[in-house]
C-alpha cells in the first residue's frame, strides 16, 4: 500500500511539473513571437494574450458538467490534454491576426480544462491521505522557471517557433503521468446556480473578488508581457529566460513554507504584504531600472506570488459557507485568473501601444494598490463593523 500511495505522489507531483513545464514553454515567449516574427501591434498582441482568460470563465463551467455526467476526470483530463498539444502545432503555421484569434480561442477551449480537473483528482487524493496540496503544486513553480530558461536558450539558437512544438511535445507526455493518477469516479462538486446568490451576500466575499481581480490581474499579464520587458531593457532571449527562471523560481521555496507562516503571523497580514511588495515591483519596473538591478528584485515575485496564492486560497475556504466553499473557490478563481487576467492583459496591450511598455507597468502597480486598499478596507472595517454587529 506504502509503495502504490507513493508512486501515486510522485506521478502528480510529476504531473505539475511537467504541465507547468509546458505553460513556461509557450505563454512567456509568445508575446515576444507575435512581435518579432509576425510584427504585430500591441494592441493585437493583447488582444490575442486575453483571449484565454475570457475562454476559461466561459469554458471551465462546461467541463465540469462533463466530469459530473462521466464521472470519468481522468478520462477528460487526457482528452484535453492531448487536444491541446495537437492544436499548438498549426497555431505554429498561422501567420495572420484573425488566424492566431482561431486558434487562441480553440487552444483555450480544451485548455481551460487541464488546471481544474487536475486540482480536483490532487485535491480528492490529498483528502484521503492527508498530504498537503502545496507539496505537490510548488513544482509547477519548478517546471514554469526550468521551462522558460531552457526556452530561452533553445529559441536563441533555433528561433522562436520552437516554443509551439515543445509545448505540444510536453503536453502529450503529461499523458502518461495521468494514466497513473487515482482513478476517481466523482469529482467536487460545484453548485453555482444554489451558492453564486448566497456569496454574493456576503460582504467581505464580495470585496476579496474585487481584491482578486486587482491584484491577480497584473500578476498574470505580467506573465505574457515580462519578456517583451526584458528585451526592451536590452535583455536577449536567454536573459529572458535567466529572469523568468529567477523570478517563477522563488516562489516554490515560499509556497512550500506559507503554511507555517500564515500560521504564525495570521493570513490578513500575509495578503497586505505580498499584495504591498507586488504593488511595489510593479511600480518600481514603470522607473526604468537597469536589467541587473531587475534580475536582482526578482525574488519579489517568491514574496508577492508565491504567499498570495496559498493565503488567498486559504482566505477564501474560510470565510465561505462550509456548503458551498468549492463554489467560493470557483467563483474567486474565475474572478482572478480569468476576468482580472483578462482585463490587464487586454488594456495593458492598448497602454505598451499607446504610451509605453513601462507605462503599463506603472497601470499594474495601480491596479494592485486598489486591491490593497480594499484588502485594508475587508480586514479592519467590515471585521470591525461585523464585530460591532454581532455585540
């Protein structure tokens, strides 16, 4: 039993970092793509980049009514990986604005299903054997870092189209660790037609989806427009790489050890910090510093991101309803990575176009230092007025 428990384990863990992996190979590198190669427009850059975002709120509902009714996760998780991989390859060939639209919102259709379904069987397993689900997400922290170094360095040489046939090729091995995943016959259940109205009651719920969107939204878009900074720098495809594989990096030794500390100093306390250091980060890279120095601050990402994501996860399975938390999960998820994803990337395209790169980052740190202000505003004033009520 020891050996079948561990080997399922490592499989996932190889799962994440694997997957992760193949996210790093793609989404980083494309933006420089589509300017270098096809010569687009940053308003066109943004446009294509938001296009996932949008898919996902859309698309991720739908999957999860296709596991419910097969109750076969595993099964669909293979079919959307393995449609996913294929669909890169003529993304490749595509060579005009409306094309890379097609194929953005096909790509994003099939993809939106690999992060949730995956989480589900993790979180199932985790359930019954009392891991912890960090372990085994900090090493898609691992595979995003590697990923883009090594990418870097292969698109240096090779050029940049090289970034659509790993991707494919990464994809489709993520297969065989699926194949060794527990084969679980239901998946978490998400009522958002009973459990939407009642979140949407609840004051402090509403006010975190506002913090989500503000501050999840810069970390995301920085995501895609991050290389486009580095080389606007001076920086070339391997310094990319060097600065993704530093900043994603730092934030596996975090995630790892964010339980212990959300424990120690309170979870209000870790969400202002790691929002305050993003909402600098962001603000800082709108002066203009140096490449050195930017490679130097890159662990900021570890402190910002890497303690956001477990403490707001946190954050949100507490202060929701025991009934309907996986649809507060569900709803904070779509707020973030996809609404607030959406609407940096795609307004951030239109600011690099109209004004500056440097400018958008000067658009994200403001984003984020709204969601402080309402993170202020949920922890000391509704607590308070809560607290008051109640007595």
């Amino acid at each position: 039993m020891y050996r079948s428990v561990d080997k399922t384990s490592v499989n996932i863990s190889l799962f994440y970092l694997f997957f992760f992996f193949g996210m790093g190979t793609l989404y980083p590198l494309l933006s420089v793509y589509l300017k270098q190669e096809i010569h687009l427009s940053g308003t066109q850059i943004g446009a294509i980049l938001s296009v996932s975002p949008v898919v996902m709120i859309i698309a991720q509902p739908i999957w999860g009514v296709i596991c419910d009714y097969t109750r076969k996760p595993r099964g669909v998780l293979l079919l959307a990986l393995c449609l996913t991989g294929l669909l890169a390859i003529p993304y490749s060939f595509s060579d005009s604005y409306i094309a890379f639209i097609i194929f953005s919102i096909l790509l994003a259709v099939f993809q939106s299903a690999i992060i949730p379904v995956s989480d589900s069987i993790t979180l199932n397993y985790v359930t019954a054997t009392k891991k912890d689900y960090g372990n085994f997400r900090l090493w898609g922290a691992v595979g995003f870092a590697l990923a883009v170094f090594v990418m870097g360095t292969l698109a240096e040489t090779t050029g940049l189209k090289i970034i659509f046939y790993c991707f494919a090729g990464v994809l489709i091995l993520c297969m065989l660790f699926v194949l060794s995943m527990p084969k679980e016959n239901n998946t978490i259940q998400v009522d958002l037609r009973t459990g939407i109205s009642k979140l949407f009651r609840m004051p402090k719920f509403v006010l975190f989806l506002f913090t989500t969107f503000s501050v999840f939204g810069p970390i995301l878009s920085n995501n895609f427009y991050f290389g486009l900074y580095i080389q606007e720098l001076g920086g070339t495809l391997i310094g990319v790489g060097i600065a993704f594989l530093l900043a994603t990096g730092s934030e596996a030794p975090f995630m790892k050890f964010s339980g212990n500390w959300i424990r120690k100093a309170g979870i209000e306390k870790i969400l202002i910090t790691a929002t305050l250091i993003s909402a600098l980060r962001w603000l800082f890279y709108f002066t203009e510093p140096s490449l050195a120095v930017v490679y130097a601050t890159t662990i900021a990402q570890g402190l910002s991101i890497g303690l956001f994501i477990p403490a707001a996860l946190q954050y949100v399975r507490e202060i929701a309803p025991k009934d309907i938390k996986v649809t507060a999960v569900a709803l904070y998820s779509s707020v973030g990575n996809g609404l607030g994803s959406w609407f940096c990337t795609f307004f951030g395209g239109m600011i690099y176009e109209a004004f500056s790169l440097f400018a958008m980052y000067l658009f994200f740190g403001t984003m984020t230092f709204v969601g402080l202000i309402l993170l202020i505003i949920n922890f000391y004033f509704l607590n308070k007025a809560s607290t008051i009520k109640t007595g």
